[in-house]
C-alpha cells in the first residue's frame, strides 16, 4: 500500500521540508479540483507546486501517496473549522445553524479544497490512516444526532447516518450547481436551505 515518503529532519531544514511538502499538497489540491483523480498525471501537480517532478516523489512516493496527503489535509482542515469550540454533546437548532454557517465559510474560502471533497472517486485510494481521518469527523456528528434524537430535538425517522448524508448532500448540491452556474446563491437562498435541512431533521412542534 503507498504510503507518503518520509524523512527525519529537524531545525531550519525541518520547516522548509514541511513547507515544501505542504506547497505540494496545495498544488494537488488544487489540479484535482480542477481536473479529476483518475486523469491527472503527477507532471502538471509538480509544475503547479514549482517543483520538478523527482522532487515532487521525493516527498510522495507514488500519485495515491499524494491523493492521501491531499485528502487527510483537507479533511483536518474542514474539521478544525467545522467543530472546533462546539459542544455538540448539546445539540440545538442554534448549533445546527453554526455548523451551516461555518460551511459555508469553508466552501467559500477555500473552494478548491470543498470542490476535492466533493469528489466520490477518491475513496478508491484511501488508506486506513485517511478513511480514519474521515471518520474522526464523521464519529462526533454522528454522535450529535443520535443525543439530539434521544433527547427529541430531531426525528428518530432517519438513522443518523442517513441524516448526516442528508446534511451534507444538500449542502455539497447545491454548491455544485452553483460552481456549474446552474443556480446563483444569495444569502436568503442559503438560509432557506439551511431551514429546509433543518425540517428534513429535526422533530415537528408540538
């Protein structure tokens, strides 16, 4: 299984290695989003990071080596940014709102990064260490729901995971349609979704 070169390194030599890696990463990112997995050789990534390509298999040593780092990078990121501070042992319909608007902070800020998660063809190359990384985002949602179904905030009909597909499907849709100019989002749009998956979820009022 491939895996991501390393070296053990420390001091000013160190950063610049971490440096040069993460510009890496970024240029993968980046070329994926744009142009797809499975048809993107390793040359345009090494010219869009400034590197030549043997400097490019000297930090990852195979392309899935690379898709791994990207992915892993990409889903820590979008983690620390979606749950960070949040208690979601206490779901509400607040928290549910905070999550959304933080999506939408992440969509639009680093597009390229949400447009890489998007893709569903990744998951044919994910290692254990990545497929864990997934579910160290996915455990604590999960774990949300399943108190905010417990204790009646949201309806039992869906199972959790099911919801969280929900949530997030909607979510990445209608992203996708904009980024393809099917659809343009304006803020009352976004927060009509946002009520939309939230009845989708949550129990009717009594």
């Amino acid at each position: 299984m491939a895996t991501a070169s390393a070296s053990v390194t420390t001091g000013p030599r160190a950063a610049k290695e971490s440096r040069k890696r993460e510009q890496i990463i970024q240029a993968a990112l980046q070329v994926f989003a744009e142009h797809g997995l499975h048809g993107t050789p390793v040359p345009p990534i090494a010219e869009q990071a400034g590197v030549g390509v043997g400097t490019l298999y000297r930090y990852f040593d195979s392309k899935e080596a690379l898709i791994n780092a990207a992915f892993c990078d990409a889903k820590q990121r979008l983690q620390d940014r979606l749950l960070s501070d949040l208690d979601l042992l206490n779901p509400s319909r607040a928290l549910f709102d905070t999550l959304w608007a933080r999506l939408i902070a992440f969509a639009r800020e680093e597009p390229q990064t949400f447009q890489f998660l998007e893709m569903q063809d990744h998951h044919s190359y994910l290692t254990p260490e990545s497929r864990s990384r997934e579910q160290a985002l996915l455990i604590p949602l999960g774990m949300m729901v399943i108190i905010g179904q417990r204790n009646g905030l949201l309806s039992d009909r869906l199972k959790p995971d099911l919801a969280i597909a929900l949530f997030w499907g909607a979510f990445v849709g209608i992203f996708k349609a904009e980024r393809l100019n099917y659809l343009t989002l304006t803020d009352d749009d976004l927060k009509r979704a946002r009520d939309a998956c939230w009845l989708a979820m949550a129990n009717p009022p009594l």
